[in-house]
C-alpha cells in the first residue's frame, strides 16, 4: 500500500498536431469551451488556418451554414431558444444598417448613410471589432477618356485617362466587400468611392487587416454601367463580384469582379438569361464558386455556377433546376442553407429607389471560431 501511496503519477505529453485533430472534429459549442483551457488552445482554436483546416477536413462544401439578420431589435419571430445575437452600442437615432459581405464565417456589416464606421464580427462568438474607412479626395470637376482601341478584348477592364483640376471634395466609401486573397490568406477590406451613386467612375482602396496597409488605386471608369446596390457584394474563390446595371437600359448586364491578390478588376459577363433582368436575381457563394439564380416569379428556381471566371474564358454551368411547386414537400427542411435564398425574396418593385429590405439584412454564413482581432496587425 505504501509503495502505491508514494508513486508518482505520469505524465502524458500530447503534441499540438494530435489536440489540433482532436478539435478537429469537435462541433462548435464544444470548441468555445476549450478555449477557456489556456492560451494555446484559444489561439489555436481561433487561429485562420485551424478554420480553414476544419472546413476542408469535414469534406462538407457548405457545412453547417447559418443565416444571420441586422437589425436594430431581435424581431419576435425569431424563438430566442433558437437564435443568439451580438450588441453593438451607438448613441445614433439614425442607423442605417446595411450587410456588406462575409468570409469564413466573419460578417461586415455597416451602420450609417456615410460609413462613418463599419464592423468585423463573429456571429459564433460575438466578437467584434471596429473599422473606421478613410475619406477619399475626389475632384469637383473630372473627364474621363478611355483608352481602350478596337484590338483590345472588350470584357477587359479598361484604364482610363482622368482630368481634373480645381477644388478636391473629401467623401466616404458607398459600398465595400470583404474576402481572403487565396494566395497570401490575408483577409482584405475593398472600399468603392464615388461622388455620387450613378456616378460613371470611381475609386477604389484596399485595406489589408493583416499589416493595416492601405493601397488606393487611381481613378476607374465603369463604361456605362452603375452598380446595383440591392444586391450585396459576394466573395468566392479569391474575388469580391459586385453587380452592375446597364445605366442606359436600366437591366442587368455585367458583373464586376476584382482579384484580391493581384487587386485588379476584371468584367464577367452574366448567363445570356439573365442580360435582359431588371435586378431580380440573387448572388451568392456555394461550394466556393459565384452562383446566380432568379427570383422566383414562377414555379422554376435555376442556379447558375460560375466555373471558369477570367475572360475571355469564363464559363456558367447550370447546377440545379427545381421545380419548387413539386418538390416542395420533398426538399430538405434547412434547403436555404444552400445558399437557395432566390426563393425567399419576392420580385422588387419597378421603383428602384425602394431597396428590397431582407437583401441588405441578411446573409448566411458558415460557423467558425476565427477572433476578428487576431487579422488586425
């Protein structure tokens, strides 16, 4: 008994590798828990590559998406049992709140007409950080002349030639993105500058959360199109797409696409169907790829996968085609976490200026542990 009493227990070294796995496959709720462990484990836990890891070990292309709602007041249709939410504090009696994008699970989101300030959060975790976007220096008078020639491919982006003299205005961002260059894993903010919002060019500025640099391109022309601000900018695969109208028409027509490596923009042209639209369609990310469908104004929901996305090869495959009046007994009961969110907006009305609200409110989103102030240097 003595001997058992004085023996000394051992101890057993486990490496990172193996607890890395063994959070691996740990669901969310389990996961927050360990962080309380010790330091290691938090950073570990919250750290980009452990998500990114966890994602694609899962082999779910979209696992476990999540749907998340702005607005200033839970609304009583959500059951509390079934839903969380995250407080940010503003003295402001006019919010405007407005969803900017999402990336591996992170969400951007804005409050106010003129971006004083804009938001990083979690929604797993109800963390958050604070964005404060620079002004932009914009002339009172400029003129654009293109330099594209008849030789050059007409989905190109195209530089232009800007004059301008005279008083510069300072003004803030209308719309941004949020996404992760692929090649370096450096999440980055992309800021859209213009004097006005049907304004034919505008300025861009890119801010890397990782080093906080700031880098602004000069002046862009969007040769005769606006950007349709119903529609909230979307990252897949290494880009932010936002979509334009034809200012003349009045109708869909482009997408504008920018690389977050090379931060360059390039034009994507939409499936021939949906050239002509008005603006009902929706765009989103599934399985890492662009995709775009209609809003139902029928039976019919067609989803539309962008697999090749740089001109002047890019290609659209049509993925699903569900007939929603047939299948609607047969569909999955979480069928919207596809990212199938067409089928819950009505058509908008002729009135441009009368924003679809649940558009800029909501968008979904995949769980994840990352700290949105781990990405700020």
């Amino acid at each position: 008994m003595e001997d058992n009493k004085n023996t000394i227990p051992k101890l057993i070294a486990i490496s990172n590798d193996i607890v890395e796995e063994i959070f691996k496959h740990l669901p969310i709720k389990s996961l927050a828990r360990f962080k309380v462990l010790s330091k290691t484990c938090r950073g570990m836990i919250e750290s980009t590559h452990f998500s990114h890891k966890r994602i694609v070990d899962t082999g779910l292309a979209t696992p476990n998406m999540k749907i998340l709602v702005v607005s200033q007041q839970l609304s009583a249709k959500f059951h509390k049992e079934d839903s969380n939410s995250t407080t940010l504090l503003d003295k402001s009696q006019n919010k405007t709140i407005q969803v900017l994008g999402s990336c591996d699970g992170l969400v951007l989101i804005r409050i106010y007409d003129d971006f004083r300030y804009i938001y990083l959060i979690n929604p797993t975790t109800n963390e958050h950080i604070t964005l404060f976007p620079e002004f932009s220096q914009w002339p009172v008078d400029i003129k654009c002349i293109s330099t594209l020639n008849v030789n050059t491919p007409w989905r190109e982006f195209g530089q232009s030639i800007f004059n301008y003299e005279g008083e510069l205005l300072n003004i803030m961002p209308f719309i941004a993105g949020f996404g992760k260059d692929i090649v370096t894993k450096s999440y980055k903010v992309v800021l859209i500058y213009s004097k006005f919002k049907s304004c034919n060019c505008f300025k861009a500025k890119v801010i890397s959360l990782d080093n906080g640099e700031q880098r602004s391109a000069d002046f862009s022309s969007l040769d005769g199109h606006t950007f349709c601000e119903e529609q909230t900018s979307v990252y897949a695969n290494g880009s932010l797409f936002w979509l334009t109208l034809d200012e003349k028409r009045q109708a869909l027509d482009m997408i504008l696409a920018i690389d977050l490596h090379t931060e360059t923009f390039r034009w994507i042209l939409l499936p021939v169907c949906y050239t002509n639209y008005p603006t009902r369609i929706e765009m989103w990310n599934l399985n890492d790829r662009l995709c775009v469908s209609d809003v139902l104004k029928s039976s019919d929901l067609v989803v539309w996968s962008l697999q090749k996305e740089y001109p002047p090869n890019e290609k659209w495959e049509r993925i699903y085609s569900i007939d929603i009046r047939t299948n609607q007994l047969q569909l999955h009961e979480k069928f919207w976490m596809l990212g199938l969110a067409a089928a819950y907006f009505p058509s908008i009305s002729k009135n441009r200026a009368r924003v679809p609200f649940a558009r800029q409110k909501t968008i979904s989103y995949s769980p994840t542990m990352i700290s949105p102030s781990s990405l700020v240097f």
